[in-house]
C-alpha cells in the first residue's frame, strides 16, 4: 500500500491543493486523530502520499492478496459496527471504531 507523509502545516495555496486532489495519484487529507486536541489546534496535520494503484478497480479486478486482506478488513469492521464516537487512547484522540476495530484485530490488548 502507499504511505502517507504528515506534513507541518506546509505553505500551500490554492492551486497547489487543486492540483494535488485532480491528480489521480496522490491522496492529500488531514486529520485531527493521532495527535492531543492541544497539538491539532497549533498545527493540524496535513496527510500527502501516493493512491494505491488498484485505486478506482473493481474488486474481482484486485490482486488476489488484496482481496484477501479487505475481506479481513470488512469482517473486522462489521464486528465493530455501531461503534461511533472518539475516545482517547495514550493521551490522544481516535476515532473510536478505529481502537475497537485494533483491538479486533488483535493489534491492541482488549
């Protein structure tokens, strides 16, 4: 998969957020989870990096092996379904489907 770089508050304008969302390629977003409310407040991070190149496929179009770990994906996500909310994990806040989704996964201790 593509890996996201988080920026400090780079200088951009307009246009260079026009042209990076038009670029099929690219992904740019921000977030205010995995950082302390205090932290998001002075300098939200902004998230640039590449699309997955699978980006925009039909599933039986995918590679076998990301098949498989979206299948996972979705069977750990429905067995979190109606988690809604944030909550606060080692001083920072997430949302909290995404903890319980970890946990799910065995990713964090339950």
């Amino acid at each position: 998969m593509g890996k996201a770089y988080r920026l400090m508050m780079p200088k951009l304008t307009l246009a260079d957020i026009i042209s990076i969302r038009g670029n099929n390629s690219m992904r740019l977003t921000t977030s205010p989870f995995g950082v302390t409310p205090e932290q998001y407040a002075e300098n939200p991070p902004i998230y640039v990096g590449a699309a997955v190149a699978w980006k925009g496929k039909g599933y039986k179009d995918l590679p076998a092996a990301v098949r498989a770990g979206l299948d996972k994906a979705i069977k750990i996500s429905k067995a979190c379904a109606g988690i809604m909310g944030t909550t606060m994990y080692n001083g920072k806040v997430y949302p909290a489907k995404c903890i319980a989704q970890k946990k799910e996964a065995g990713k964090l201790p339950k």
